[in-house]
C-alpha cells in the first residue's frame, strides 16, 4: 500500500493578513529615516542599493494589486507549496521592474504608506477564495498573501543585513508562515521520512529518502533557527558556512542537505 499523501499546512487567514499588513508597517517605519547615503548601500542582492530593495518589497505587496486587476482565472492550478520554486525564472525581470519603481518614486515612504492603504482596501473588498492568476500559477488570494509573508520576512532580513543597525523587527506570523513554507518546500523537493528538519517554534518536517523513523529520537535530524532558515532556503547563506559557524546543527548521515538548497532565489 502506497504512504498516506500529507495533508497541505493550513494557515489562518485573518493571521496572514494581520501579518502582512504589520510586517509592511515594520518595514516602513524602519526606512522612514534613513538617508540618503544609507538608501545608496549596496546590499546582497547583486547591483541593488537598499532603495532598490524597498521598491522591491513595495512592488512584492502590489503584485496582489497587479493580479486582482487581472480576470479571475477558472480553477487553482498550483498548489502553494510549489511557489518556491518558481521564482527564479522570473528575477530578471522582476530586478527591472524594481529598479524602474525606485527611479519613479523617490519618496519611499510615501510610496509604502499609498501601498499598505491600498492593500488594506483591497483586502476588505476581496473575499480570500477569489483566485489570482501569479507568476506560479492559479492561487486563492490567501494563499498568495502567504508568500507575500515569506517576501517580506526575507527581504526585511536583507535590510538589516544591508544597513548597520537597522534592526527592523519581524513580526512573529509572518516569521512562522515564512519558515513552515519554505519548510514544506523542502520536503516536496526531497520527500521521504529519514530525515527531520526542525525550525522551532515554527516547522518541523520529515523529507529526503531513507528508513523511515517511526519512534524515539530521530537518527538523521537537522536544527536551525528561523532567520538562518530563511537564509538558507533562499541562498543568503550556504549550507557550508551555516554549519561552519554553528548557525545549523546535523547529525546523521543523512542530514546533509546541503545539496537540496536553496530552495528559491
């Protein structure tokens, strides 16, 4: 008999929507006073300067904007989960189209205040059901805010690490949804049940081929915290340097799962 299929995670809507909606409000209050030479910085992000990235992080919100004003497509065609993956064929022109919102609107605060309004509006006339037609394919509003959450939970990261003392604070929901969907993209890329990957609080997941474990302590388990997680699954950080410098923890001969990441770009 083949395994019982995994029921797909389930995330609160109201809680997603709370969570992007503060997570954008974090970012906007974190750059609402940086200068001019702090918005010229280069980050990791290739050739961005941080004004390109909060453009971009605008312009990740307003891609529910971009997809209500689109024809409702007639059936969900992907499932949430297999968002992550398909990001990378897209961040060519996803980088020109940031760089061109960073060109046109030189007041970043004003440009994020006009985009969390309108998505708060938006969010009040649309019911979550109504199916967007995404880069990845044919989703539920709520579940595309989910990625919206990962979005901004990665890229808040990326502000901080690009301006010393930053330190915009992550909300707590979007954190979790971040971590248990880029977790969950783990095990669809490596199912299997020899292996546990654990993000606590937020995630643990059983993937990559093996004897299956069924009780006591796992023998093959790998352990890292949120923001590590999201550095890995996104290629911030290699798996060489996490283990390295403690960031991760594996032990097993099968917790090498250096070799399945990232999991998005």
């Amino acid at each position: 008999m083949p395994p019982a299929k995994k029921r797909a995670r389930s995330y609160d809507p109201a809680r997603t929507r709370a969570a992007v909606l503060a997570q954008l409000a974090n970012v906007r209050e974190g750059v609402r006073g940086l200068t001019p030479d702090q918005l010229a910085l280069p980050t990791r992000l290739g050739d961005w300067t941080v004004r390109h990235l909060v453009a971009h992080i605008g312009m990740a919100v307003t891609a529910v904007h971009r997809a209500l004003d689109l024809p409702a497509p007639p059936k969900q065609d992907v499932q949430l989960v297999e968002w992550p993956f398909a990001t990378a064929a897209h961040s060519a022109a996803i980088a020109d189209f940031s760089r061109g919102l960073a060109a046109r609107h030189p007041d970043l605060d004003g440009y994020l205040a006009d985009v969390g309004q309108s998505l708060r509006a938006l969010l009040d006339a649309h019911p979550g059901s109504r199916l967007l037609a995404t880069n990845a394919g044919a989703l539920p509003l709520d579940d595309y805010l989910v990625t919206r959450a990962v979005e901004l939970a990665v890229h808040t990261d990326d502000l901080n690490a690009a301006v010393p003392g930053l330190d915009v604070p992550h909300d707590r929901q979007a954190l979790a949804a971040a971590a248990r969907l880029l977790a969950d993209a783990l095990a669809v890329k490596a199912p299997g049940a020899s292996t546990e990957v654990r993000v606590p609080p937020y995630a643990v997941v059983q993937c990559v081929e093996g004897p299956r474990h069924t009780r006591g302590t796992p023998p093959n388990v790998v352990e890292t915290d949120p923001l590590t997680w999201l550095r890995l699954a996104t290629g911030r950080v290699s798996w060489t340097v996490a283990v390295e410098e403690a960031r991760v923890s594996a032990s097993g001969e099968r917790a090498d799962i250096g070799n399945l990441l990232p999991l998005m770009s």
